[in-house]
C-alpha cells in the first residue's frame, strides 16, 4: 500500500505528463484532467480499483468509468503511468492512428473501459455493470466519475434513481466539482445546480463531501465509499486545473491551448525541470515539426 | 444465393389476427430460459410486448427502469459490456429522446444491444402522434452499427428474435401494436438481409415491410387481373437484400416501397439510395408524409397516404413513368 505522500508524488507526475500531452496537442482539457487527478491516482495508484495493468481485461477488475469524457488526457497519463501503456505513447495525444483520442473510447488505449464525451451517460452504463456483478455473483465495484457540469443532464438522474431502485452498493460515483464547465462558472450557468449532495440524498444515496485535491481526503473518502450502504457518491469539490496558477479556478481553461510560455509557467508551478526551448524534456519523443513540414 | 419464399409458404386464408407486439414475450421468454444472457430491459412498457409475467417469474432478467429511456439504455449497455445480451424495449415513438445514447454507449462502444420499438407507425392509431412512430426506422437506420427489421407478422416474431440473438452487430425490431393478419406460416424462413418474395409477377416490384407486406397480398391478388405485381417482403431495411431487389427490378423495371413510416428515411430511401446508385428505374415511394392524428388504425391507413388506394396509384403512376 502506498503512502499518501507516495500517492501525491505518483499525482505530480501525471499531471505533468498530462500537460506535456496536452501541450504537444495544442488543444484539449487541462481543467479536469487535472481537478480529478487525485481521483484517479487514488484509484489506480492507491490500492483502491482492483486492476491489473498486465491484463486490462482481467473480468475481475473493477470497472472504472470516465464519464466526464473530457478529462481523458489525465486518465491516459494516469494509466501510463500505472502500466499500461509507455508514458512516450503520451506524444500522440489528439494525433490520427494513436488511440489517444480526444474524449474517452472504449478499447482505443489500453485500461479505457467506455467510450464518453456527450455527457450524463456514464452512471446509467455503471448501474447497468454494477446489475451485471450482482448477477453474477462477484465483487467487482464500478466507479463512474463524472463532473459537476455533467449533473446538469436529466439523464444523470434516471440512472441515479434506478442506483436506488436496485440497490446498487457496489456502484460509486465522484462527482469532480470544480465549479466551472465551459460557457462560465456553475453556479452562474446553472444556479440551482446545488447543492448536488442533496439532490443524491433525495434519491437516497450515500453521500460524503471531499477535497478532492487533498489526496489524504480522496483515499479516505473512496474507501468510506466502498463500505457504505447503497450507492454513493462523494462530492469532490475541486479546483479546475489544479494547482497550475493561471488555470485555477479559471472556467477558460475547460478547454484551452497551452503556448509554450504557459507551458513552462505550468511546469515551473509543478517543480518539473525542462528545457527552456522545446525538446525530449517537454515531452519524451516530441519531436519539432520543421518549416519543410509545415508547408 | 437468395432466400426465396415460394407462395406455398404463405396461407392468408386462415385471415387471423393477431397483435405482432402480443407475440414477442413468449417467444423471448422461451429462448431467456436456456439462455442466461439474455435479459429484458424496459422504460415501463414490458407488459405492452406481453414480458410482465416473464418479468415477475424471471426478475434476474427484467429490469424495468421506469419511464427513463436514456437509463434504459445507458444500463443496457452496461450489461453488454458484461456480456449478456440485452433487449432494450419500449414504443418506438419514445425512442427518438434516447438516440443519443445509442449513438455513443451502444454504438462508440461497440456493444450488442438489441433495441425493440413496439407500436410502429400509426398501429398505435387513437393514441394519436405522440404515440406514433414515424422516424424510428429512420433514426436507426443512420446508425453505423445497427440492423433494421421490421416485424411482418406474428409468425415472423419467433424466427426474428432468434436471429438478432448472435447476429453481429445490435439489431432495432419494430413491432405493430394492432392485430394484424397473419399470413406467413408458422416458423417461415428467415435471415436478417435475405427478403422473401411473397408472389411473384412480371410489371412491378412492389417492397413493402411491416404488416403492409400481408396487406399488399390482399390488395394484388385483387388486382391481379390488370397488373402483375411482384411482392418482397423486405424486412430487413438494413442491410436490404440488394441480390434479391436487384434481380427483381431488372426483370420488372419499376418499383413501388411502401411502409408505415414517414416517406423519408425509412424503406423507401433505403431502396432508392440502392437503386439509384446500381440500377435506376422509374420508382415511387409511399409512405406518410407528415404526422398523423388519431382515429382508430385501419381508417388511418387510408387517411395518411398508405392505403390500399395510395399503393394502387404509385403503382399506375410508376408504370405510366416507365412507359413514358
């Protein structure tokens, strides 16, 4: 079992990565790639998800779901950096014949379990995994992460009322609440969107509030999580492209361009030494495009 | 090779009735008893295809996820990505709000979901539009993955389901809500993509799927002294039997579609987009071509534009064309 410092180390490097990824794409999701970080590192780092690297498709893993399919550059660096992958593959982020694809495609990158980007599907995929575990009798647990935009959907409902319905207590949500989506703030676009906690204890799940960029808050909130009654959720309040200054809290950055002087600015915020020109320090295999090319 | 069914296969003179949607629960039903993957998923219309008591003897495979049709699929695709096969089911007209979701957790993620929209067309006629499902076969249709089957009959039910249980891809099955005629013998032939010629003539190829495909051998045995008519039961809209469509229109050199679909998107297009592009004749399609409104379903069908009068039309107006 890793220590929570361990955990935070393994989270630093994929958020690095991840912005390496994203820069050599010129396009993206820094924002929740890096608000559900903590997230994913406790699931696949910290002993949480039952996985193995060697064998994604081990049938007694425990599936996880990115609903928020937007935020797949954090889950490829997480992964990679799990084992499933070379970390070099990270280079192909967004490029033809990668399967580093823009959201999330199931079976396109080892370790990505279904495919998302049009929002509020994943729970009513994971209610249906978590009825396919009971029928057969196995303790796989489905983990369905989903952001705080994302519960805007109607459909995010449905699913969450059958959760009940069923009893589904081998089902566990994080709702990634980092308070932006992008055309503003949350509260702004969509002002009774909370208190989402309630909306959950409405239809009788098993709530708890995190600071889902507290790594120690995160491993303590998913195992509480894995013993509680019924479905739950925890409401991970976040901030959008944690910790990098210029991201933080900052709704632009749902999707943005990283040029190469936030880039450097980002990796200096995350302590990564890299070059000050562009080379195999800012992303292993990068490889400039030269003017012949550009043409 | 094409399947061809010889009109010994047909038998209308029993002249029964019976509901195509009633037929569905019992035939699931028998292949879910040996057949564990097989489960049953509802936005609260499992009883209107005749599963709730299947649901009350077998709960392990019903799930009814209230009137939630995104939910229906969305758990439907959580399941065939488990590995059971489910049959996601509810009117057809409710269908449309959920799309989405076939695109993207049934159809990006490559699952096998078998989708049945009940109440095709206007069969639900008194309950009036909302009710009706006109854009369903078309809806499905422009679905990378999906095959299309429109159910003909009661008898064709059985043979329908089973062959959408292991076909590759995931299928949509549309069933009628009103008693129909049932003129296809017990358990006929069937393949999903291979046609059945129902009678076969020399002037015109008449396609036609659904419950029209019975009532189009009603209407050109009447016809048969003026006009010598070849019938296909093309019930699969997609993939069509291009082999089967194309020996046909080449020996007739018209052709007629007719469904109970708006005139767009459905079989008719299906036929031309073939045609067009491999073998164009003179052709005309009939099929509604804007909403309907309630009235009970046999008065609708002339009301809407496919009616035994809408097909004899198309048919005098494809001919006049080919003879042009």
């Amino acid at each position: 079992m890793r220590s929570i410092n361990e955990l935070e180390a393994i989270a630093r490097q994929c958020r690095v990565d991840a912005l390496k990824a994203l820069w050599c794409a010129q396009s993206g999701h820094p924002g929740s790639s890096l608000s559900l970080m903590d997230v994913m590192v406790a699931l696949y780092h910290g002993g949480i998800a039952q996985h193995d690297p060697a064998h994604p498709d081990w049938e007694r893993r425990d599936r996880v779901i990115l609903s928020v399919g937007h935020a797949v550059p954090g889950l490829y660096s997480c992964l990679a950096h799990a084992g499933y992958a070379p970390v070099a593959k990270l280079v192909g982020l967004r490029q033809y014949g990668t399967g580093l694809e823009g959201h999330a495609k199931r079976g396109s990158f080892p370790g990505v379990e279904c495919s998302a980007g049009s929002l509020g599907q994943g729970l009513s995929i994971g209610v249906g995994l978590a009825l396919a575990a009971r029928l057969r009798s196995d303790d796989t647990r489905v983990f369905v992460l989903m952001s705080d935009g994302e519960q805007e959907e109607g459909s995010v409902w449905e699913a969450a009322m059958s959760a009940t319905k069923w009893d589904l207590g081998n089902l566990i949500a994080v709702v990634d609440k980092n308070g932006n989506q992008i055309n503003g703030p949350t509260s702004v676009v969509m002002p009774t969107l909370d208190p989402i906690g309630d909306k959950y204890k409405a239809s009788h799940w098993s709530v708890r509030e995190i600071n889902g960029n507290n790594m120690a808050q995160v491993v303590a909130g998913l195992n509480w999580a894995l013993k509680a009654a019924g479905p739950s959720v925890l409401i991970s309040h976040t901030e959008t492209g944690f910790p990098i200054s210029f991201m933080m809290g900052d709704y632009h950055w749902h999707h943005g361009v990283l040029t190469s002087e936030l880039f450097l600015t980002a990796m200096t915020d995350l302590n990564e030494p890299v070059s000050d020109d562009p080379d195999e320090t800012w992303m292993p295999g990068y490889q400039p495009v030269t003017q012949e090319e550009t043409k | 090779m094409t399947m061809i069914t010889p009109a010994s296969d047909v038998d209308l003179t029993a002249g029964e009735l019976v509901a195509i949607r009633r037929a569905f629960g019992p035939v699931f039903e028998s292949l879910a008893e040996t057949d564990r993957r097989l489960v049953a998923v509802t936005a609260d219309l499992g009883g209107s295809v005749n599963l709730a008591g299947f649901g009350e003897r077998n709960p392990s495979q019903y799930f009814n996820c209230g009137v939630a049709e995104m939910n229906m699929i969305g758990i439907s695709a959580g399941l065939a990505m488990a590995g059971y096969v489910p049959y996601a089911i509810t009117f057809g007209s409710f269908l449309g709000r959920a799309m989405d979701h076939v695109r993207q957790s049934i159809g990006h993620n490559k699952l096998k979901v078998n989708i049945v929209g009940s109440h095709g067309g206007i069969s639900n006629g008194k309950d009036g539009p909302s009710a009706h499902a006109i854009e369903d076969v078309g809806f499905f249709r422009s679905m990378p993955p999906f095959a299309v089957v429109v159910v003909a009959d009661a008898n064709q039910v059985g043979p329908a389901i089973r062959a959408s249980v292991d076909y590759p891809n995931p299928v949509y099955l549309r069933l009628y809500r009103e008693p129909t005629p049932v003129f296809y013998k017990e358990n006929p032939p069937f393949g999903i993509g291979k046609a059945n010629v129902l009678r076969p003539g020399s002037d015109v190829t008449l396609v036609a799927c659904g419950p029209h495909a019975g009532y189009c051998l009603r209407w050109i045995d009447v016809w048969s002294k003026d006009v010598s008519v070849e019938l296909i039961d093309s019930h699969t809209v997609k993939p069509l039997d291009e082999e089967i469509l194309l020996e046909s229109v080449a020996r007739t050199g018209a052709v007629v579609t007719v469904e109970d679909h708006y005139v767009n998107g459905g079989l008719g297009s299906a036929v031309a987009e073939l045609l067009s592009e491999r073998y164009p004749v003179p052709m005309q399609r009939v099929g509604l071509t804007s909403y309907a409104t309630s009235g009970p379903y046999y008065e609708l069908l002339d009301h809407v534009g496919i009616g035994e009068r809408a097909v004899r039309e198309a048919i005098e107006t494809v001919l006049s064309r080919r003879h042009a």
